[in-house]
C-alpha cells in the first residue's frame, strides 16, 4: 500500500531523519577548495561525503550531482569541500519575479549507515564503521 508519505521516506529532500541533515545552500564559492554557505547551522563533521542538488535556475550548474569530503568546518552554517570550482559559473540567487523556483539547492550527506554493511544485500560477520557515513535517526 502507499501513501502520499512513501515519497518522503527516500532522495535528497529527506532531511528529517538523518543526521546529518540534508541543507540548503545559500552560497557557494569559487575556489580550489569550495566553501558552501547554509540556510542554517548544519550537522555535517570533517570527513562526511556529500553530493549537491543545484536546479539549473541557481547558476553553478557543473557541481550538481557532484560528490566531494568535507575537509573543513570554518563557521557552524559553512562547510569547505575537496571540489575546484575555480571554473564553474557563479552561484545565483534568482529573481523570483523572473520565473518560479520550486527546489532549493541542496547539499546532503551520502553513504551507508554507519555501521553493518556498505553495500546491499551484504553480509558482514563483524559490525565495521564507514567513513563519512550517515546515522539514521527514527522520528
């Protein structure tokens, strides 16, 4: 049976149940080193992998569906990332008067849990760590 919930309960919008939480970005740099700016304080720790969410409306559109580590923590809102971004487009804020933007750009945390298997379906005879990995939190 499904429910209009059953969407919630996968992708990059599931920010709720995870820790840490997917965020949106409100800035991203241009730099060998990318620092990414969030809405709010995140949960992200050095050594999380993460991938970004960019519709096209907000520039920067050579870092969507990338995938980098989290190097650095230089403010509680901000990460610093191991992608170059020195030749991508600019971050944009659009214009709302210009069109209508139903997705934020986001940055969420990917991996396995963080403990037991790193691959579905596997067996693991002794629980291991995965780093960078997630922690599921039930609500």
């Amino acid at each position: 049976m499904t429910t209009n919930l059953d969407r919630y309960l996968f992708g990059l919008y599931n920010s709720g149940t995870y820790t840490p939480a997917n965020e949106n970005i409100t800035a991203i740099s241009l730099a060998a080193s990318a620092v990414i700016t969030t809405s709010t304080d995140h949960s992200f720790v050095v050594g999380n992998q993460v991938q970004f969410l960019i519709p096209p409306e907000w520039g920067i559109e050579q870092i969507n569906g990338l995938k980098g580590f989290v190097t650095a923590i230089p403010q509680s809102d901000e990460i610093t990332v191991d992608i170059d971004t020195r030749a991508f487009n600019a971050f944009i804020t659009p214009v709302p008067a210009e069109f209508v933007v139903i997705d934020d750009p986001q940055v969420a945390s990917v991996g396995d849990s963080n403990f037991g298997s790193s691959s579905p379906g596997g067996v693991v005879t002794l629980p291991h760590t995965v780093q960078g990995a997630y922690i599921n939190q039930f609500p």
